[in-house]
C-alpha cells in the first residue's frame, strides 16, 4: 500500500550500525530524516552519508533525528563507515540500517521497478513528532540529494505549524510569509501587525516570532 502525507509511518524493527532498534521508539517524539541508499561502497551514497554527518549539529537544533538504510547488510555498513568519515571529514553519526531482505525498503516503498535491480532509490521521509509522514521525496540514483532544501523543507513545515501561515516559493528562514486563506486580513492584522495584501488571497507578513 502507498504511504501518503499525513499516514502514520509504518514502524519496523531492524538492526543498524547502533544496534537494533525500534523505529518509533529510538524516535521517541522527535522529528527524523529517514532516507534510502541503493547501496554501500558506492560514490554518490558516499558523499551523501558525509554530508548528513557533517549537518547533525544542524538537524538536533531543529529535534530531527537521521537514520538510513539500504538493502545491503549490517557487516558492509559497518566496513563502509570508514570511507563515509574519509570522504565527508566527519565520522559516521547516526544509524545506518541493515535490511538485506527488504522488508522495510517494501514497505516504505523504496524500491524503483524497472530500474535493473533491487536495491532502494533515494527516497527521503520527513517524519514528524506524532509519527506523521510530512513531507516526500524521491531521487533517481544517478542524483545526489540538497540536503540545504532539506532542512530548508523541515524549517517550513515546523514554522507553518506554529502560525496560520505558509511559505512561498524559494522562501528561506528569515523571509516574509504568506498569510493563510484560512485567516481574514483583519484577523491577520491584529495577530501579525504588519500585513501586505497584493491579492485578497495573498497576503505577505514577515516572519513571525513564534
């Protein structure tokens, strides 16, 4: 079955470069990152797994969690940590999950049909406190993630939690927002104070302080 915004994520049970854990408690109300790989000792997941290290300070200021996984097993990951540290200047600081029987790359629906095998795409679950699919994103493998657009992405979705308000396009932290349909200009205005109205259905504020 397709997974979809706003469906609980499916929990699992699995061992990883940290041991074995269970999905929704080693998440334990925070937010998480959980991404796919299509395999160890290649380039692209390489640099990929580097960049997620060197951003953990980024993403615990936010309360996400990382975690990754990919269908080869527990002793590869393990033999690929090295190289990951190598390549990216900071050591292996999350869990890498080991699913050689792709049970979980199934269920979440990671594997591409038609792609010449049977490894996972890089597929990307923001998943927020309550276990709440946020947000999706699929790559071919031939394409590296931004992972600046996804913590930009995370930033959005727990601003847009706070206020009745929603990002525009190439919106980034610091940047005026827009006021939801949902709220009136006037209501808007003694909430937010400054309040621009281009459209009656577009109305910028600036960022809030919420």
């Amino acid at each position: 079955m397709a997974l979809h915004l706003g469906d609980e994520a499916p929990n699992f049970t699995a061992k990883t470069t940290d041991g074995t854990i269970d999905f929704h408690d080693w998440k334990s109300g925070s937010w998480a990152v959980f991404f796919s790989h299509p395999a160890d000792y290649t380039p692209v997941c390489t640099t990929e797994l580097g960049r997620t290290a060197a951003l953990q300070k980024q993403f615990e200021a936010r309360g996400v969690k990382t975690i990754a996984i990919s269908v080869d097993p527990i002793e590869d990951h393990r033999g690929w940590a090295p190289d990951i540290g190598d390549v990216g200047g900071t050591d292996l600081n999350f869990p890498i999950i080991a699913d050689p029987d792709k049970r979980i790359s199934e269920m979440y629906d990671m594997i591409h049909p038609g792609a010449g095998d049977t490894s996972s795409v890089r597929s990307v679950f923001i998943i927020d406190g309550r276990n709440k699919i946020r947000l999706t994103l699929t790559y071919p493998k031939s394409v590296g993630r931004n992972f600046d657009e996804i913590l930009r992405v995370i930033d959005a979705l727990q601003l847009t939690d706070k206020a009745p308000i929603a990002t525009p396009a190439d919106w980034k932290p610091g940047d005026r927002v827009i006021v939801s349909t949902m709220v009136s200009t006037d209501d808007a205005k003694e909430r937010f104070g400054e309040v621009e109205e281009v459209k009656p259905y577009l109305r910028w504020t600036p960022h809030p302080k919420v």
